[in-house]
C-alpha cells in the first residue's frame, strides 16, 4: 500500500469514512498530481452531497481520459461507492455504447451514464440502433448536459483520437467540468512497484537485473501498463518459485523466467479458428486439438496435471499439404499457450546446413537453435540430412550434434521436422535416440481432388477474380486426378494453376482489351487442360 500525501491524510482525517477508498486510490496509481486533483474533486462531490436533497441539481459532470479501461473503471468504482456512502439512493451505473441509444431515453436519475466511444456517441447522425431508428447522439447528449437536473455524464475516453476529438467540441467541454487524465506507469515505476510488492512479502530476487529486464520484456505483451499488469507478472514468479523454492525467500532466476510465458484461451481459440478454416488436413487439426487440449489442461493444473513442457514434432507427408503453414500456426498457438517466448519460426534445410568442413556442419546446427530458442525451428525435408548410402556423408554430424540440444534445451524451444513420409521413417531408424526425442508425430495426407479445385477457388475470389465457380471446379477436379500419384503436389499445385489462370487471364485481356480483366474467360478455361502445371 502507498503512502498517502499530506493532503490526502488531511482529507481523510475530515471524511473517516472516505479513507479506503483513497487507499484504493493510492494502491492503483502512482501520479501524486492526478491524486491531489482526485482529492479536489471528491471534496466537491462530498460538499454537494452534504448541501443538497435528491432533488437538487449535483453537477459531478466529468471527462475521465485513460489508455486502459480497467484503469479507468476503478476510478469509476471508487467514486461510485463513495457517492453510495454519501447517499445510497443513487442510481446504478449504466454503460452506453454507441448502438445502445434506447438506454439513455430509460436510464433513471441519480445514476452514471458512462459512454464509452465519444467520437461515435457525438459524431452526429448514426447508422440505425436496434429499434431500427436514426440516432442524432451529440444533440440528444448535450441536451443531457445542459439540463439542470440529477443525471450524472462520465465520459471514458480511450484513445488519443477521441481526446483530440473531445478537445475540438467547445459546448461538451464547456458541459464538463471536471477533466482527469491517468495515463500508463513507466517501466522504471512498474519496477519499483513489482520490487515492494515482493520485499513487502518478506522475500529478495537472487538476480535484481534480471527481473527488470524480464518484466519490461512481459509488459511490452500488454496493451496498457497498469499495476494490475505487475501483480499478474508477480504472481505468475510466485507460481513458479513455489514450485521450485526448498524453504528460500530468494526467489530464483527460473522462476523469474517462467514468468515471461503468458498463457491466453482467447488467442488459443482464434488460433485454432484460423488452423479450421484451412482446405482438408482433418487428422492434423484433430491432432493438433488434443495436444492443444492436453496442454490447457496443465496450464489450468486442472485435478494437479503437469505435463510435460517438451513438444518436439515431426511431420510426416506429401508435398503441399501445408506442414510449413501448420509450423507457423503452431509456432504462435504455443505462444499462446503460454509455453513459448515468442512466435519465431527458424526455417532451414540441409543446403543451409552444409559448410565447408566436417566441424561446421555441427556449429551450424547449433547457432540454427541458438536462433531459434523461444520459439520454433523448422527443419524441412529433414529426411535429406543423412544418406545413408553415404558412408562420408556429413549430415551424420548435424544429427549428432542435434539430438543433445533436442534434450538439453527441450523446453526452451519446438523443433518440428518434416518430411515426406516413407522417407522420414528410414530417416528416423538411423539414429532411435533422435526419434525418441519428438514427443508428437502428426500424418498429413494427400488432398482430394475436390479441396485441391476449393483450394483453387478460394486463390481466384481472394484475388477478386469473376468466374463460373462450378466450371472451375470440373476442370481442376479433372486435370488433378490425371496427375499420378507420385507427381502430386496438393496445395502447391492449386496455388500454381491458379496463378496460371490468372497471368494467363491478363495476356488473353492485353489482346482483347474490351474485355474486363477481372472476369476469367472460359476460353481461358479451356485452354488450361493442355497446361503442363509444376508442383
């Protein structure tokens, strides 16, 4: 709890009962200005509320500008229940958004009205509110103001826009007369609050510097730093060291770490969303759900469950299945989940690994996970690290240097490698202590003609090209299932032929220029069965 001010341990001393929400107050912000300006304010709502009944105007206009709305919300809770304490007949607090106009004609005296968009709210006439009405807010919200009776406007403010907005309005800010700004803490104050809050417990940090750093890396996550944003940081140390401290009140550097992973269900579910909406690949998003499930559950140490926090992967498939787009979504999902540092994907192959002589090979491989730690190294077409038929072949160094990183740095980064799949699995019984290093093995099956021609649909509408949806279809359905199976290269294919159909499109345009270049002639169409399309 921070120290009061002299003038606030006067008001106190006046209004006892006031004196925990002043301490609420102190415990949220720092600024020693905006608290004194707090302490003006409430003495004028407290000598209104004292001089006046129900029924007489209380003029406690106010603009409340902030970057966070749980910042400016405890503001808002803490002037609510003092004016509560002062008389408990007053209204509730009602939030207005800029769609919910029929609130204000309902809304009873003696409450809050909080809009929390006043750019839409006084940006004159709207698009129709849910009763199917034209909205005027900025007439019908001034008239509100100029009235000389007991409703309260608190406007939230949350963007530098909207305060330059409310700045240009002379007749709202002329209406309010109280203006509060709370703005962010600084790093160096986030610091210093996280440090008290931890000496305050009897505990000390075995590396000062250290926490600094780690938190000012974890708060740039956050939209706004808040004290809140702090405590969260601080309790997920305390998390962490209860698990690892042997009756010490110095907690240690790996807690101090642990702390930078932030799991978010919100962002795992949007993830997952955009894993779904991908053509085909069913077994691999099922797959990628139950360790997704698996992992959420530890994190919640639902019924004590602590998994492990090792997710090496293989991936094992044709070509164009999309394992270089799973790697990615992958690599942001367990950010998400908490278990990664960052999004990073290091993507390598065999050619980036190969140096001039034996020893560089290994040192290669090393600064590729070096690069890699906190997020994802990807390792494509990892079957061609080796060839066994060579018995000078150097990829044998990448391997052995590789397997002790996988074990040594498990849970500081995922290795993913991928491969098609009768080739990965003789890649992988050449050394079994490399296999038993991948805790997820997922299958990528080949697509079926009709999500290759959807894949190929898909390409032309985003390039917002016209078409016969239907024609197209046929045909990639046909010249696909032509291809022998061993030629087939999925996605890829579909992403070639469409953008064949597309430069094709625009040369047959240039020679028919009274024809729309955004409309796919079926001329075009046909043409394209004799096409020779690489995958």
């Amino acid at each position: 709890m921070e120290k009061m001010t002299e003038k606030q341990r006067i008001f106190c001393s006046i209004y006892p009962y006031t004196t925990k929400y002043i301490e609420a107050f102190n415990n949220e912000y720092s600024d020693n200005n905006l608290r004194d300006e707090v302490i003006d304010y409430l003495n004028k709502v407290i000598h209104k509320f004292s001089n006046s009944s129900v029924s007489q105007s209380i003029d406690i206009n106010i603009c409340l500008v902030s970057n966070g709305k749980e910042q400016s919300e405890v503001f808002l809770d803490i002037l609510y229940k003092l004016i509560k304490v002062l008389n408990p007949s007053f209204g509730d607090k009602t939030y207005i958004m800029p769609d919910q106009y029929e609130y204000l004609e309902s809304v009873e005296n003696n409450a809050f009205i909080i809009i929390q968009d006043a750019k839409s709210a006084f940006g004159g006439d709207l698009p129709e509110d849910r009763r199917g009405y034209k909205v005027d807010y900025k007439n019908y919200i001034m008239g509100i103001l100029e009235r000389a009776d007991s409703q309260k406007i608190i406007l939230l403010e949350d963007t530098e826009e909207n305060i330059s907005y409310i700045n240009s309005l002379e007749e709202v800010k002329n209406n309010l007369t109280n203006y509060f700004v709370i703005r962010d803490l600084t790093i160096k104050e986030a610091i210093n609050y996280g440090k008290s809050l931890l000496y305050n417990q009897g505990l000390s940090l075995e590396d000062d510097i250290l926490y600094g750093n780690v938190l000012k890396s974890y708060v740039q996550k956050s939209k706004h730093l808040t004290k809140r944003v702090v405590e969260r940081f601080n309790k997920k140390i305390l998390n962490s060291f209860a698990k690892n401290s042997r009756m010490s009140n110095v907690i240690d550097k790996k807690s101090i770490l642990d702390a930078t992973s932030v799991y978010n269900p919100k962002l795992v579910k949007q993830i997952l969303d955009e894993l779904d909406s991908l053509q085909g690949l069913d077994n691999v998003k099922q797959q990628i759900h139950e360790i997704c499930e698996a992992v959420e559950v530890s994190q919640a140490n639902i019924g004590n469950m602590e998994l492990s926090r090792r997710h090496h992967m293989i991936f094992e498939g044709p070509p164009g299945t999309g394992k270089t787009t799973v790697a990615r979504i992958v690599a942001r999902l367990f950010y998400a989940l908490g278990i990664l540092e960052n999004t990073t994907v290091i993507e390598t192959k065999r050619n980036e690994l190969e140096g001039k002589w034996v020893g560089d090979l290994s040192g290669k491989i090393n600064e590729k996970v070096d690069s890699a730690l906190g997020g994802v190294l990807f390792i494509d077409e990892a079957h061609q690290l080796y060839n066994k038929e060579d018995p000078y072949d150097k990829g044998k160094q990448v391997i052995q240097a590789f397997v002790p990183r996988l074990e040594n740095d498990g849970e500081k980064f995922i290795a993913i490698i991928a491969g098609y799949t009768k080739e990965m699995e003789e890649f992988l019984k050449f050394d079994p202590g490399l296999a038993s290093r991948f805790q997820h093995k997922i299958i990528f099956e080949s697509y079926k003609p009709q999500v290759v021609a959807q894949i190929v649909v898909n390409i032309l509408k985003k390039n917002k090209i016209e078409f016969n949806e239907k024609y197209v279809k046929a045909v990639a359905i046909n010249l696909y299932d032509q291809i022998p199976d061993d030629k087939k290269s999925n996605a890829r294919w579909a992403r070639n032929y469409a953008q064949k159909l597309i430069e094709k499109q625009l040369s047959y345009c240039a020679k028919h220029p009274q024809f729309p270049r955004n409309r796919l002639f079926n001329e075009v169409l046909r043409d394209s069965v004799n096409w020779q399309i690489g995958g």
